[in-house]
C-alpha cells in the first residue's frame, strides 16, 4: 500500500478537486479550499488524520455531521455537499 501523497496546492483529488490553500483549521483534520473542476465551483475539502479516520466512531460521526452540513440554507452559511 502506497502513502498518499502529502496535500499541496494544485494536487487533483478525485479527479476533479484541485487544491487552493489550507485554510484555517477548527476541528478534527485539515481544511483545503478547492476548486471542484467538473462544476466550476469553489469548495472545501476536509481531511480526517489517519489517527481519526481508523475510529468507527469519529468516521461514523463526521459522516453523520456532512449530511446534516448538506442540508444547511441560510445566506450566511456556504452552501456544502
């Protein structure tokens, strides 16, 4: 299994986020800001550390936290998917 490669600016996720700049973390992991390249869109992109994603438990809650975020409208809160 090979390591992932280290997150820098320009790096294609997917095959379709490219990576902007880290942005100011306030949580678990590391944010990037991201350009989604099939939708021509500005996005954030959320990294979990290994430590975390490997817990049941924290994958089981931060997944539980994206689809109430998806949810989210308000003119103040940048829309997420």
């Amino acid at each position: 299994m090979s390591a992932a490669p280290p997150l820098a600016p320009d790096l294609v996720l997917d095959g379709r986020y490219r990576l902007i700049e880290p942005v100011t973390d306030w949580g678990v992991g590391e944010s990037w800001s991201a350009r989604d390249t099939t939708e021509l869109k500005r996005v954030t992109v959320k990294f979990l550390p290994p430590v975390a994603a490997a817990g049941r438990r924290t994958t089981t809650a931060f997944q539980a936290l994206a689809r109430r975020l998806v949810k989210l409208r308000h003119r103040g809160v940048v829309e997420t998917r």
